[in-house]
C-alpha cells in the first residue's frame, strides 16, 4: 500500500502544514481493507483517484475532490447511513489535521453527495467526484458483471427478493436520468456502455423476479 501512502502524504502536503498525517492515512488503508468489502476496497479507492486524475480538469478544486474521494467509502457496512458515517469521519479527522473550515465543509458536502450522485448544475466538484465513483457502470461488460456479483457479496444480509426489489430501483431510476454522468469527458467515454450495462442488468433482475 506504499503507493496509496504516498499519495495521501502528497496530497496533504498541498492543503495544508499539518506534517503527522501518516497514521490517518494507514487506518483509512486499513478500513478499505477490511475483509467484508468486496467491492467498496482498497481496488475501488485507486479506480476512483484515478478517476479524479483523469477529470481533474472539470473540478473547480481535484484536491479537495481527492480528499473527498479517499473518505466517501471510508466506512462501509451495507447500510443506508454508510455515506453520513464517512462525512462524519471525514470532518472529525480533517478538523484535527488542521485542514482550514471551507475545506472540511466542502469535503464533507461532497462525500454526502455520493448517497445519491446528484449534483446540482454547475457543482463542478460534485459532478467530478460523482463520475469518477460511478465509471465503474461504463466499464466492459465483463468488468460490470464482476462489480454486480461483488456488490451482492456486501449485501449477503439482505435477501434476494429484497435485493432484487432494492437494486432494480435504483438502475431504474439511473436509467430514467438524462444523463448519468455530468462532466463532458465522463459523459464521453462511460454514458453508452453503461446505459447498455445497466440495462441488461435490469433484465436480468426481472426475469429472476418472474420466475
């Protein structure tokens, strides 16, 4: 995890003078790790900084973006507050490593946003981490497959008419959308394969229902 380390210390060495940020850093590592996660992990925290890289031009502020991107799964549990705990973390953590105010509060704005990947026009931070946290939806068919069974591992708790009846709501609603990605390169290079994605999952999550 040497790689993530050093990012988070890189990224800390531009917001702010704080020089003890390792230890937050290793135990934020270390609850991406945790062994219930079989999507939201350490996997999907590279993809999504890498995400931000790679749209980092359509932020008004990527590092404050980056920042929100290493907390918005910061706790996960399957459960319906998984984004308020991690906004909450996310404030009580920053706020001690002496990040300024306006910063904390925009990190913690954005790690809420990820409840729903709603951003309002114009939220050019919010639309820049809510793509990058949803690429995953354009990836190759193979790819998407892998997300969705992952995605059912994490919620073994639930059963599978309560799943089906869960998830099938949400790519409706998804699908319903005028667009799921809001920044011109994500709209770009995710929006067809995922409407297709999305869609074939649909299907499937009917045609199980109706048997």
């Amino acid at each position: 995890m040497a790689d993530l380390i050093d990012a988070w210390r890189a990224l800390f060495a531009r917001l702010t003078p704080a020089t003890d940020v390792t230890d937050v850093g290793q135990s934020l590592i270390s609850d991406w790790s945790q062994p219930h996660r079989k999507y939201h992990n350490v996997h999907h925290l590279r993809d999504v900084l890498a995400n931000v890289d790679e749209l980092a031009e359509n932020a008004a502020d990527a590092d404050l973006v980056r920042l929100a991107a290493w907390y918005h799964d910061a706790v996960y549990n399957g459960r319906h507050d998984d984004e308020e705990e991690s906004a909450r973390r996310a404030e009580s953590e920053l706020s001690a490593l002496g990040l300024e105010s306006t910063s904390v509060c925009e990190v913690v704005r954005l790690i809420r946003l990820t409840a729903g990947h709603n951003p309002g026009d114009g939220d050019r931070n919010g639309e820049t981490l809510c793509d990058s946290d949803l690429a995953i939806l354009g990836a190759t068919p193979e790819r998407y497959r892998a997300y969705t069974k992952a995605v059912r591992s994490e919620y073994a708790h639930v059963t599978d008419v309560e799943f089906r009846r869960g998830r099938a709501a949400i790519l409706e609603a998804l699908l319903a959308a005028p667009t799921l990605f809001r920044t011109p390169l994500g709209e770009l290079r995710w929006e067809v394969a995922a409407r297709s994605n999305l869609a074939s999952e649909l299907r499937s999550l009917r045609s199980e229902r109706s048997e």
